[in-house]
C-alpha cells in the first residue's frame, strides 16, 4: 500500500480538522509516513480503520 493522502485530505475524508490527524499521528492511534522533512502522509485503509466505528 502508499502513503498518498497527504494531512489536508485526510482532515477532508473524515471531516475533521488537520490539527485533530496531526494529533492522532502524534499520539500514535494513526499511522503515517513522514517524506522529507515537513511531509506527512497517510494510507487510506489506516483512515478506513481509524473511522471504523468499535465493536464493528
């Protein structure tokens, strides 16, 4: 799998905003890949299971 959505796209597939998967990446609950130095990007299976609802 790629990381190609970048933070931006992320905050618009789940409706949230950036600050909020910045913090998820931070606090490790969502999975990313850092490309250089100011880069992030995000698998869109890792944004699928972390909207996943709990218990499903």
């Amino acid at each position: 799998m790629r990381y190609d959505m970048t933070v931006q796209q992320a905050a618009d597939v789940l409706a949230v905003s950036t600050k909020t998967i910045r913090r998820r990446i931070a606090d490790g609950t969502l999975p990313a890949h850092r490309v250089g130095p100011r880069l992030i990007r995000l698998r869109r299976i890792d944004l699928d299971r972390f909207a996943m609802p709990i218990g499903a």
